[in-house]
C-alpha cells in the first residue's frame, strides 16, 4: 500500500481513574487476550501497510513490553517495519510532546525518510475494525487534502467527549466543534486521518513555528475553509475507551456473539502477542454464564455476564457478576463483586464484598506489592 502509519499511543486522562495510574490507555486489556492498541496495529497490517510508527510517551513499560516483537503484527520485514518512538531530549528539543502536533513534529525524520506519499494517522484507544486501504481510495477520488474518519456515536456515549463533525451532501465537512457543549449531530471524528505525507510535513513545520500543538484544533479547525476536508463514513463498530465506563461497555460489548465474530473470527482477525499460558481450569462445583474467561485462569466460584482475564484465580462460592477481573487477580473464597473493574495483580482478601452501580462502575485497587501491567 502506499502509506505509511503513525500511531498516537501517548495519552492519558484522569477520567480513567486509577486504571491507568501505571500504564497508557492504548496499553488497556481489551476482550480477555488483547490491548488497545492491537486493534489499530492490526488494522494497519490487514490494509497492507508495512511501515508503522507508534509514538509513546506516559507510562510507557507495559506498552513498550508488549510492542518488544513486531512479528505477533506481522511487522518483521527487512523493509518496512515496526517503528517505537518515545520523546527524546536533544540539543534541539528539551521538551516531553506538548500535544497530538508535537508528537509526529519530534519524530518528523520518519516522514521524511519515507517515501510512500500518504499518510494513516490513527488513535491507539479507539476499538474498531477498518481497512485503510479503502479510506485511502476515496481520499484520492475526493481529490481531498484531508480524510477524517467518522462514526454515529452510540446511544450510551457522552457525545460530548468528541469532535462534532457537519458535512454537506458531497461529504465536505463544513464545520468541526471539538467537544462542544450542545451537539447538532451525532457524527462524531474517530481520530483516524488520511493526509499527503508532504502536506502533513508542511502543516506540522508551519504549526510549530506558531506555537500550535493540537492536530483538531491548529490543522483539522483552523484549515477546514482553507483544505479539502473530507469525512469518511464508518458503518462498523466503533468505540473510545478513554473512560472508565467506556472501556467497561466495550468490554462487555464483547460478550455478544456478533461482535466477538465479527473482530476475531471473521477475515482480518485482531492479532495480539501470544502468551504460553495453559487452558482456563474450570472446577468442580464452578458455573460460567456469559462470559469471556482467559487463558490460565482457574475458577471455583460463580461466574456471569464478565470478562475475565488472563492468570487469575477466583476462589469457591465467590460470585462475580457483570464485572471485568483484569490480568493476574488473586480472589478469596466467599467473594462477591458487581458492577466492577478489578485491577491487574490485586489480591482481594476472602469473605470480601464490592458492589458498584452499572451506571458509575467501581474500580477496585487493593494496595499491594504485585507490579500492575
């Protein structure tokens, strides 16, 4: 394909709470085996393209251990390839990013050095399944300066967390509010662009010389009456995880068959580095009700409408219910929990009880020694 890929996997939000107190959003467990990420590294190599850049910057270990081989995204090639990029302090840069414009600015020699003449710049805590390839052709057929990908946002989500996108009838957009305060449409911007890699190396030089760091403010903004701005339109799911009860439902979004199908069985399937972990153990006297259970996880109790992750232990006559236990949870016997998110490598003590509001998940975090990843 003739593009190249970059990645902006840096972010981080308090409206995460303490999930990501020691690890990016683009580095979240994602449906049992995956993160994030995964899902935009997975759209890059299904559209061909062979020359990605993930631009990194908080919390970035556990991000950086699970990018540690390209070969679980098909990246490992002698052209081409999976590229990392962390801020660097250097004679010319004492600063961390500054915004979205700033993170490709510092890395501007991978777009200089390349040679293919577009460019897919997409999120790395959006959850979606899309082929570039055909954003790409109808960027060339609009004869546009600019795609930016779109979507209807779901019922439950706080419209409001998004860039309002209006377009005429031949797809211009013709105005963009970036998380305004009264919606007129539900066309929300999904954070995926497509961009001539010579027009984006001009507009990142000009933004930094003006001081202006925010790719929708400074570029999408400020250049819709001067660029061919166009919106690509995405039928397909599509979600942000950048809150907590956002990446709960998209969690749970994949309980249904139809989505589980639709991501991981159909062609293109999400690919993720594999771990040498045995078969989930299910013991006598357990039950399992609609739910996702992980490799090496062992269950004694009562599990229902949850995703379970990978190496944990939920004990006997423990009730877990309409919750998310992430990677490596130790859970006591006589344990009940609901409506919650129970953080990596947290033991909860026997006999304990946490109970949430499906409206206002409870994220639980016991203080302890075990590392979070």
């Amino acid at each position: 394909m003739k593009a190249i890929g970059i990645i902006l996997a840096g972010g981080n939000n308090r409206r995460m709470q303490a999930l990501t107190t020691k690890r990016a959003i683009a580095a979240m467990p994602m449906a049992g085996q995956c993160r994030a990420v995964d899902f935009a590294l997975t759209n890059m190599t299904n559209s061909h393209i062979q020359k990605v850049a993930v631009l990194t910057q908080y919390n970035t270990k556990s991000l950086n251990e699970h990018l540690n081989s390209s070969k679980w995204w098909d990246f490992g090639r002698k052209q081409g390839g999976l590229f990392v990029y962390s801020p660097t302090i250097t004679q010319e840069n004492l600063s961390w990013y500054r915004g979205t414009i700033d993170s490709i600015y510092q890395n501007i020699h991978f777009l200089k050095e390349s040679h293919e003449p577009y460019v897919i710049v997409a999120s790395g805590d959006g959850i979606y399944k899309l082929d570039y390839s055909k954003v790409l052709d109808y960027h060339i057929a609009k004869r546009s300066d600019i795609t930016v990908v779109t979507t209807r946002c779901q019922e439950w989500e706080d419209v409001n967390r998004f860039g309002q996108v209006i377009t005429d009838k031949d797809g211009r957009i013709t105005d963009f509010e970036e998380k305004p305060m009264v919606m007129e449409t539900s066309e929300v911007n999904c954070g995926i662009y497509v961009i001539r890699r010579r027009l984006l190396i001009e507009l990142l030089e000009t933004c930094i010389q003006e001081d202006r760091y925010d790719f929708v403010r400074d570029i999408l903004v400020r250049y819709r009456n001067l660029k061919r701005i166009y919106a690509y339109h995405l039928d397909g799911y599509w979600s942000n995880i950048a809150t907590v009860q956002s990446y709960f439902r998209t969690n749970m979004d994949f309980l249904d068959a139809g989505i589980r199908h639709a991501f991981f069985k159909e062609e293109g399937a999400v690919l993720t580095k594999a771990n040498d972990f045995p078969p989930a153990k299910y013991n006598p006297g357990c039950c399992v009700r609609h739910s996702i259970v992980a490799s090496g996880t062992i269950i004694n109790g009562t599990v229902e409408d949850s995703v379970i992750f990978k190496s944990s232990f939920i004990g006997s006559n423990c009730r877990i219910k309409n919750s998310i236990i992430l990677n490596d949870v130790y859970i006591g016997d006589n344990t009940v929990i609901e409506n919650c998110i129970v953080e990596s490598h947290n033991t909860i003590y026997a006999n304990s009880t946490y109970i949430g509001d499906p409206s206002n998940v409870r994220v639980v975090v016991e203080h302890n020694d075990r590392f979070i990843i």
